[in-house]
C-alpha cells in the first residue's frame, strides 16, 4: 500500500510553480492518480454548502458535519447513477442501463431512492 502526497508550490499571484509528490507511506509512485480523490473533493465541495466559500451555512458539530459528507457520499455511490459507468443495452427498448458506483462493484442490483435508504434496516454488529 502506497500513501503519496501531493504539495504544489506556487508563487505570490497563485501561478504553479512545481509540483512536489512526496511518499507518506511506502515508496513514491512515479505516477500517482489523484483524479477520483479530486472528483470526490470536487463533488463534495459542489453539493455541500458547508464547503464553499462566501456561505452561512457550516456544521457546529463534528456529528453534524460527518452525517451531512456521509449522506453526500452514499448519494454519490448508492443513489445516483454515473455516465461512465452505464452499459449498452442494444436489445431493449433504452440504449443504456444506468449504474451506481455501487451496482459496478456489484452490492446492488439497483439504484437506491432515500426512502428505500431511510427505511432499511441493516444488522450491524454492538461495538
């Protein structure tokens, strides 16, 4: 398991200079893909208020900021469906069949709504 961090050194009107890639855990990767952590941040930041600048909205609890990003990323993975992701469907009626991050990793057979989310219960094990 490799841990890489990414510092980008920029100069007083924000130009990048260069890009230092650092090994927090194992050894350096020569060419470390940081665009899904970057897709995630970048939907974070588009759907949670909490996350953009200039806004009165913000969490005063740490339980209130872990529900709101662990809500946004069982939408992104359990509820909406991804272009990528979808599959060609040449004898049906629809050309594609939509899918979830979930459905691709196969722990669903369906895209889920809030109210099938709000209303299963899961059995989980006391800590």
């Amino acid at each position: 398991m490799c841990l890489t961090q990414t510092i980008k050194h920029r100069d007083e009107h924000g130009k990048l200079l260069s890009v230092e890639i650092r090994a927090a855990l194992g050894e350096v990767i020569t060419q470390p893909g940081t665009v899904h952590i970057e897709r995630v941040n970048g939907m974070l930041r588009d759907r949670l208020n909490a996350l953009t600048r200039k806004t009165h909205a913000f969490a005063k609890r740490d339980a209130t900021w872990d529900a709101l990003v662990h809500l946004q990323l069982f939408e992104h993975n359990w509820i909406r469906p991804h272009r990528a992701l979808r599959l060609s469907m040449p004898a049906e009626s629809r050309r594609y069949q939509p899918r979830t991050p979930a459905m691709a990793l196969g722990l669903t057979d369906h895209p889920w709504s809030w109210i099938a989310f709000l209303t299963t219960s899961l059995y989980t094990t006391p800590q």
